[in-house]
C-alpha cells in the first residue's frame, strides 16, 4: 500500500470512513470507494438507477442492525463529502482517489486544482461570457478541470470523457453537485468505443444525473467510424 498524503483534510476523514465499510462487509477499500461512487451516482439519479443501486448495496452493505451497516457508514460518508466540497470548494474525490485508493497506479496523478485554475485563467475569458459554449476534457480524470472553469462560466456546458469508469462517476458527481450541466462518458478518445454516458442537469424526474443511451448520444461514433473503414460487399 503507498503512503498517503491528502491535500484535502476531510479527504482523511473519508478514508477513515471507507475502512470502517471494508472491516464490515469484508471488501477491500478500494471495492468500497467504487461502489460509493454508484450508490452516490444512484442516489443523484432521481429514482432512474433504483435497479443498480439495490444490486450494489446488496453485496454485504445492509448486513446488520440498522444504524451500524455498511451502507450507513456510507451515507455519513456522502454527508461528509457533500460538507467538504461546500467549505473547500475542491475536489475530495479526486484527492481520496489518488492518495488513498489508487495511489497513481496505471500514470493516473491528476492535476493539480492551482494548475487547473492557471490553466483555465490562461484559456478562457474571466468575465462572465454572455454566450453558452462548450469545454471538453477528453481525459478528464475526476472532472477538477472542468470545474476550474466552471468557476467563472458556470452557465457552459461541460464534457468529460474517460477510460476508467470511477473518474467517470467522479466528473458526474462533481458536475452534478456542482450545479453544472453537460455530460460525463465513458469512453476511450483514441479507438472511440464508449460504454456508458451520463448526461448532468436537473431533469423532471429530480436527479441532476441520468444515464443516456450510447447509441442516442452524441458520442456513439465508434460505430460509424467501424462502417467508414469497412470494405464495401462485393456485388460479383
């Protein structure tokens, strides 16, 4: 296990409470933290990922009295995590993410949050546009470039795309929570193949994150792509 060191201090706290979790249902930390991130996604979906959530959940999290189950540790942990973003205005997610699940495993040390507000101060305007346009991270990690931005353009939308599907659900955690409005896929930029897109905002069912069908989406190019390169049939 490497060593950690968080930037964020509630990110400890977070840690704490995902080892509580691990004791309890027998999983590792890092088992726990991905399926916090689905109960957590679940839960800002609007009762759209009810099926998901109940399968997630249900591998050892509600086992035991009610108030000391896994899945209680975790709602405290949401709390937790909600209370953070508030007061530090960071991203925990990516802070507990790197230092205490993956600890940079696979090259994955994401930005800094000083680096992402330089290089957002460097390539959009400070002053709140007028217009709506769109920024796109084509490897977005837990979405804290997109949120720098959205600091002074909250009204864009916003796009993030990822191989791995837990920065996924971080950058739509992070959107969501954050007000902001765009998508969150999963996705490999290079051969285009996406799995799942999430499309954040407030929806009339409620939640502020619900799932889109890939061939629907506007990122469903693999497919096109695949038909592009194919030899056409012989008509001999």
């Amino acid at each position: 296990m490497g060593k950690e060191f968080f930037t964020i201090g509630e990110s400890k706290q977070l840690a704490e409470l995902f080892e509580q979790v691990a004791r309890k249902t027998g999983h590792g930390r890092g088992r726990v933290f991905s399926d916090f991130l689905t109960v957590m996604r679940c839960a800002l979906a609007g009762g759209t990922m009810e099926e998901e959530y109940h399968e997630t959940i249900g591998k050892g999290y509600t086992e035991g009295e009610p108030g000391t189950r896994g899945i209680d540790t975790l709602k405290t942990a949401i709390h937790l995590l909600i209370g953070a973003m508030e007061d530090a205005g960071q991203d925990v997610l990516g802070d507990m993410f790197q230092d205490a699940i993956t600890y940079g495993e696979n090259g994955q040390f994401f930005t800094p949050d000083s680096v992402c507000t330089v290089m957002a101060g460097l390539t959009v305007p400070n002053e709140r546009t007028a217009d709506r346009r769109t920024v796109n991270d084509p490897a977005c990690g837990s979405g804290r470039q997109l949120l720098a931005v959205a600091k002074n353009q909250p009204h864009w939308e916003f796009t993030g795309q990822d191989v791995d599907h837990r920065c996924v659900q971080m950058t739509a955690i992070n959107m969501g929570l954050n007000g902001l409005r765009g998508w969150a896929v999963w996705q490999n930029t290079l051969t285009l193949e996406c799995n799942r897109v999430y499309k954040i905002g407030f929806r009339q069912h409620g939640g502020v994150i619900t799932e889109f069908p890939v061939e629907q989406s506007p990122f469903n190019h693999h497919a096109t792509i695949r038909a592009d390169v194919l030899p056409k049939p012989s008509t001999a």
